[in-house]
C-alpha cells in the first residue's frame, strides 16, 4: 500500500529524462554532432567504451515510452531538446526534421493528458560551439538564446513551462574543471568562465521565453552542505563549498549577484568574465519555478589539497545505492527548508525536477523485476519532501529520476536508474516494482484530490 502524503491538491507528478541518455539517432535527421558523441568516442572516457548512440532508441519507440508515462497516469514529463537537431552547428538556419520529432513528442504528450515540461539543454552542445571555446565562450550564450527562440516560436503555443539549464554546476565542474564529462576539460578554477556564460545564456534565453509570455525555470543540483566537525576550519570549508555548489548557480538569478568565492581566491567578476549589465540580465525578473535535483547531502571538511578550500569526507552509516552514494532521505528535507531560510520572499515555488537512485536491477526467471531499494529511496524522500511542505516550503511538483534505465554519462549504462528496465540488445521495456508503487501513488494522491 502506498503511503499518503499531505501534499497541495494541485501537487503535480513526473518523471525526468534527457535527451542524450535516451534518444539514440545521432546520425538521422540532420542531427548534428554535440560534445558528448565526440567525448564518448575518445578512449577510457566512458565505462566500457559505451555511447548514446542507440541508448533507449526513444527516437523511433517515443509512442511506447509515452503509453507507460500514460500508464503511470502522470501529470508532467521532463524531458530535454538537442540542440543538434535544431540547429546541427549551434548557429545557422534550423533542421526541420529535428523540429518536427519535439513537434510529434509534445503533440503525443498532449493527447496522453501530460503536460510537456522541456530543458533546453541538457549537457549535449553542438560540437561546432564547442570548437569555437563552448561555455568558456561569451558567444555560445546568445546562440543558446537563438535556439531558445527558434523552438519557443514553434512549441510556445503548447508548451507553457520552460527549463533553460540542467545543473549547470555539474556541467561545469565535470565537463570543464575535472574532465569526466563532455567536453572532458580540466581547467580547475579557470573553468569558471563556463558559469559565469551558462548563467548569462540563462538570463537571455529567460528574456527570449519571455517575451512569448512563457514560464522560466532552471534545474539545479543542491546538496545540503554539512561540516565533517564543529570546528572553525570545517565549518569555513563548508561555506566555501556551500557557495560553489549551491550558491554560484542561484543567488545571481534570486539575489542578483554572486556569492563570495574568495576562499577561492576568485573575486566578484568571476575571473574577469562579468561585463556590465549582465546580472541584471541573469536575474531579470527571478524564476517562475526553481528546479532542484536532489540526490544526497555533502559532508565538508577542512581542505587537504592545497589548490581548494575543502575536502569531500564519506558520509557515514547510511545505505548506498549501486553508485555508491549514500541514502539520506530527510537532506531534502533540510535542503528544501533551508533554501526558504536563505532566500526567503526571493525564492519561488519549488518543483523537484529530478530525484531518484541507480540499482543492479536485473529480471527475475520470471521476467519480473522487483527494486524495493528503489521504492524505499522514492518513498523516504517523498515523505521528507512532505515534511517541508508541512514546514511551510512552496513545492509544487516532483519528477523522478528516471522513466527509463538509460545512458549515465562516463558511467555508462552501468547505472540504472528507471523505473523501467530495458535491455539495451532488445530494447524491450519492462516496468519494475517502482513502476506499479509509483502509479499506485499518484492515483491515490489523485482520489485524494477528487475527495
Ligand atoms: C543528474 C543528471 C541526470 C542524471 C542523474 C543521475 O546529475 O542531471 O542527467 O544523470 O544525475
């Protein structure tokens, strides 16, 4: 039996994908190349040398993973739109073949009663952008305005919400300070460029959704931060963390500047990339909604590198899932309280855009598959999300993390984290025990509604 949670009537249930991870078809259409083909082709950057190339297959099986979105009886599917099949360079005229798929998508979303709930990017850049310096680029933030306008002007009139970024933070440090993403740069603090243009692309593409009198909204990765010890030296480097992580990619956009990274020896202006005028723009009127994708909390202590501020310590004591990170259900609880505490009036409603956990889900002799981790994780971290309802947070809706068993970046698809299971030889789909305890959920909360 499902639990009841006490949530808004209005309260609305999702799941999440990306376009990379599920799609496949990266040669048809007039699909152009985006960093992640590039960086999945390069030797040791993925496990097991595997790529998006096929993935799910989504491309051409969209109508079958829409009939189990159905099944589930959701209210919204997150989802997000390559930019290389739009515009296969980043820049130029549009690829109507690629418009048409997200056209077909969003049409066949609407006939199943589901609200389209687009991120207009999500990690995968056009090549081409790349090559001329991607986000460490000025200009690959106005041609992500471009883009933005090309497919607001055709999906507008359906599609009411927007997502400009996926974790922008994740993007940046793993993709251009570490390396173990696409496009697979390793330039430490000089990286920092790449948030400072994510966020601007952010504010022109906000504009640009707009003035088409659209919904804006960012999806951020938070993590409650919390000190390894009470000691001054800990606790300075949790704030220090605090601000990279959670602070760099939302105060700009609520608060209209950014934070102190000068633990980081990085002044005001982002190592020189902030030009007037620009958080003005990043913060324009604020965010319709603030995406938050919440995983686990982050345990700081006192650096032992010389080159940051802190050090990541285990978080002790709990469960894992099958990536290793640890289970701490009430960190959404205490993320989402102190998200109110910080930003107060400026912060507004809140939908959780992902959450979920990878398992080694494989089918029984009997081709069931049966993930009661999978439903624990989901139903502690509803519970805690109901806590801070009750506690007084604005959330809206929850998307979980993730329909399909999919392409996890430098992982793979050693990762699985669905609610369906797929077999990448055969493609075939089949809906895991989360599947049945999440429809079950949302129908219960929906005669909650009607009663
Ligand atoms: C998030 C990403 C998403 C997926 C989950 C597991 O950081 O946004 O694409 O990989 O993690």
């Amino acid at each position: 039996m499902p639990n009841r949670l006490d949530l808004p009537s209005d309260f609305r249930w999702g799941v999440s994908t990306a376009a990379y991870q599920i799609e496949g078809a990266v040669d048809e259409d007039g699909r152009g190349p985006s960093i992640w083909d590039t960086f999945a082709a390069r030797p040791g950057a993925v496990r097991d040398g595997h790529s998006g190339a096929v993935a799910c297959d989504h491309y051409h099986r969209y109508a079958e993973d829409i009939a189990l979105m159905r099944g589930l009886g959701l209210d919204g599917y997150r989802f997000s739109i390559a930019w290389t099949r739009i515009r296969p360079t980043g820049a130029g005229p549009a690829n109507p073949a690629g418009l048409d798929f997200y056209d077909r998508l969003v049409d066949a979303l609407l006939a199943a009663g589901i609200t389209p709930l687009p991120t207009l990017f999500h990690w995968d850049l056009p090549q081409a952008l790349e090559d001329g310096g991607g986000w460490l680029a000025r200009d690959t933030a106005y041609r992500f305005a471009e883009y933005t306008a090309v497919v607001a002007d055709l999906l507008g009139d359906r599609v009411p919400a927007w997502i400009t970024l996926n974790e922008p933070f994740v993007h940046m440090v793993y993709g251009y300070a570490m390396g173990i993403h696409a496009p697979g740069r390793a330039l430490m603090l000089d990286a920092l460029p790449a948030a400072h243009h994510q966020l601007l692309g952010h504010g022109l593409a906000a504009a640009v959704l707009r003035e088409r009198g659209l919904d804006v909204m960012i999806a951020n990765n938070l993590t409650p931060v919390r000190p390894a010890s009470s000691s001054e030296a800990d606790q300075a480097a949790a704030t220090a963390y605090d601000a990279l992580h959670n602070r760099l990619f939302t105060d700009p956009i609520l608060l209209g500047h950014y934070p102190d990274l000068s633990a980081f020896g990085v002044g005001p202006d982002l190592g020189g990339s902030v030009r007037d005028g620009d958080l003005k723009l990043i913060a324009g009127p604020g965010l319709d909604a603030l995406g938050v994708n919440y995983y686990n909390p982050t345990r700081i202590a006192a650096p032992t590198d010389p080159g940051l501020p802190f050090a990541e310590a285990p978080i002790e004591g709990v469960p894992r899932t099958a990536f290793d990170w640890p289970v701490v259900p009430d960190g959404l609880r205490e993320l989402l309280t102190g998200l109110r505490d910080r930003y107060g009036a400026a912060l507004p409603p809140i939908t959780i855009t992902e959450n979920g956990c990878s398992v080694a889900d494989e089918p029984a002799a009997d081709g069931t598959v049966s993930d009661p981790d999978r439903i624990d994780y989901l139903a502690g971290h509803l519970d805690a999300l109901a806590a801070a309802v009750a506690e007084g947070v604005d959330v809206r809706g929850y998307f979980t993390w993730s329909l399909l068993d999919n392409f996890e970046w430098a992982q793979g698809f050693s990762q699985r984290f669905g609610l369906v299971h797929v077999d990448f030889e055969t493609q075939r789909r089949t809906p895991k025990a989360s599947y049945a305890w999440y429809r079950d959920l949302i129908a219960a909360q929906r005669a909650r509604r009607a009663g």
